[in-house]
C-alpha cells in the first residue's frame, strides 16, 4: 500500500467526546465503573451516537474535500482514550452519520496527544479538560468544547470560523501587560508596539491551514464564477482603538487573513455571536464563553499565564481576593 502522506494537509484530532453526545455513556462509567461502561457499549454497539458539540463544524471541514476528491485538502482522525473494543461504537456512529472519517488512534485509558505531531494535527478537540490542558502544556494546539450541541443545519453548507486573538492566535504576552497593569498600561504598551508583531499562539497554524482551503475555493471561484465561497473567518476580540493595530499587523507579518474582525471594546461577545453564528468559536478565558456557548459551539484553549492554575492570597481580613477583571482578549 502507498504510504498516505499528511504534510501538505489540514489535519484536525478529535476525540469521541467533541464529536458525538457521551453523556448517557459517561455517566455509566463515572457511576458503575470501566468494566459497566464496556458492557454498556457492547449492548448499545449498533445504537447510532447524538451529534456533540463539534459534529457541525467537523461535517463542513470534511466536505470540503470536494474541492479535490483524487487529493483530500483535510484529514480528521479519531483520537480517543477508548480502547478498540468500546471504540467500536463510535466508528460505527461515524459510518452511520455518513461522516469520511477512516482514520482513528484508541489508546485504553491514556491520552493520545503526543501523537499529534506525527500526524501534522493542527488542532485537537476534546471534551476532556485533563486531556486538553496536558496537550497545551506540551505546546501543542488543542481546546476543549463547551455547552450543549446545536442543531445541524443540514442545508447550510458554509464553514464559519471566529477566533479570539490573544492567547489563541497570538500568544499571552499584552495580556500578561494586561493582567499587570490594567487597561491605560495595556493600551499604552500596545500603541507604542503597534509595529512590532505578536509572536504566534497556539491556533495561527490552524488558522493558516484555514487559509489554505479558502485559496483553493478561490481558484475554483476562477474556474467558475458560479461558485460560492463557503469557508469564512472572523476575529472577534474584546480589544478596541488604539490597540485594534497591532493584531492587524501582526495576522499580515504571520500570512494569514481574516475576512471580518470585531474590536469590541469589552461588549459582550455572546450578542456577536448570535448574529455572526459560526460553527466554531476560540477564546481562551472561559469567562467569554459561558455566554457564547449557550448559542454557539464554543472551544476553550487554555493557554497562557491567564489559564495557569491560580492560589488565591489572603486578604487582610481573611478572605480570598478576586482575581483581576478578564477583558482583552
């Protein structure tokens, strides 16, 4: 067999957990323990899984793939801490919701991220919090889904994507000045640096993967006006004037786009998100997403000093102080 090569691909890890709705499963496990839990899929092996979390915007990832049928543009790969047996089910559910996914890692009980380098993944999705933090403390670019499912649109083929950008395409480093000296030493640092690109965050390469694909719809688009662009990228960041420069400047030095961004000055990213309604939404500050997870799937990546397990100190009259106000990003 010819060797399937990855390296020009855009390549995305998911596990069971973000594509399908495990909670019934889950809760035989977490309540009767491992051996329940395998007879529980054994006698529900043919029982197709609910669509979780991701399932919208993995279907719309994958059905791009038209745009080369002989040379697929994207991969998505099964990682799961099932072992082959219980992760039966799961394929069979892949199958049944006629999803092209054929690849797929099922490790018993350990977490299958260090894989993603040797398979050039650009992204890994889990609903398993250790999972997703353990991956990010290796540097590698992964987030875990929050809130219920969606419905599924079945006619709506577009692909939309938004991204906060401080601690998701870029890296923490203004949110650090944040965080130390408020919102007049941010601005300041972030004026004075306008010219000066962030380095890049977890998601940039994810992003210019992204990139890649929308290329390739505008050569189709060149080929027949007729065409319609599906793939469509948004920035939607709490920052606002002055400090709106330097992220624009910073996506031109990477070479990668955006087709909208939103400087939003600390308004409530969940009301954008009801209109915009992407498929998929980053950020890294879980205070951002309780709200925009009610109406949109949402994925938080735990990078940065912000995501850093915190030790309250003491105050002077004895109780815990609360942590700054979370509103750059």
């Amino acid at each position: 067999m010819a060797v399937y090569e990855l390296k020009n691909r855009l390549v995305v890890g998911i596990a069971s957990s973000a594509l399908f709705d495990l909670a019934e499963a889950d809760a035989v496990f977490r309540d009767q323990g491992e051996e329940a839990y395998r007879a529980y899929q054994e006698e529900h092996l043919d029982d197709t899984l609910d669509k979780g979390v991701a399932f919208p915007f993995v279907r719309r990832l994958l059905s791009l793939n038209d745009l080369s049928p002989e040379d697929p543009l994207v991969e998505v790969i099964i990682l799961s801490r099932n072992d082959p047996d219980t992760g039966l089910r799961v394929m069979r559910s892949i199958q049944s919701h006629d999803l092209p996914i054929s690849r797929a890692v099922f490790m018993q009980g350990r977490s299958p991220h260090r894989f993603m380098p040797a398979l050039n993944m650009s992204l890994f999705l889990s609903a398993d919090e250790g999972d997703v933090r353990e991956a990010v403390a290796f540097g590698l670019p992964a987030g875990r889904v929050l809130g219920p499912a969606l419905a599924d649109e079945d006619d709506d083929q577009d692909l939309r994507i938004a991204f906060d950008f401080d601690g998701v395409l870029a890296d923490d480093a203004s949110e650090q000045v944040y965080q130390a000296d408020g919102i007049e030493g941010f601005r300041s640092h972030e004026t004075k640096n306008a010219a000066t690109p962030h380095d890049p965050g977890p998601l940039r390469d994810f992003l210019a993967g992204v990139n890649r694909l929308q290329r390739r719809e505008e050569e189709r688009r060149a080929q027949d006006p007729e065409y319609k662009m599906r793939v469509h990228v948004s920035l939607v960041t709490a920052r606002a004037a002055p400090a709106h420069e330097r992220p624009v400047r910073s996506l031109k030095n990477w070479g990668v786009t955006v087709n909208d961004a939103f400087f939003l000055g600390g308004i409530d990213k969940s009301a954008i998100m009801e209109v915009l309604r992407p498929h998929i939404f980053f950020d890294d500050q879980v205070g951002h997403l309780t709200g925009t997870a009610r109406s949109t799937p949402s994925v938080h990546v735990p990078f940065g000093k912000i995501n850093e397990p915190k030790v309250p100190a003491p105050a002077s009259d004895g109780r815990a102080r609360r942590p700054p106000a979370e509103t750059t990003s």
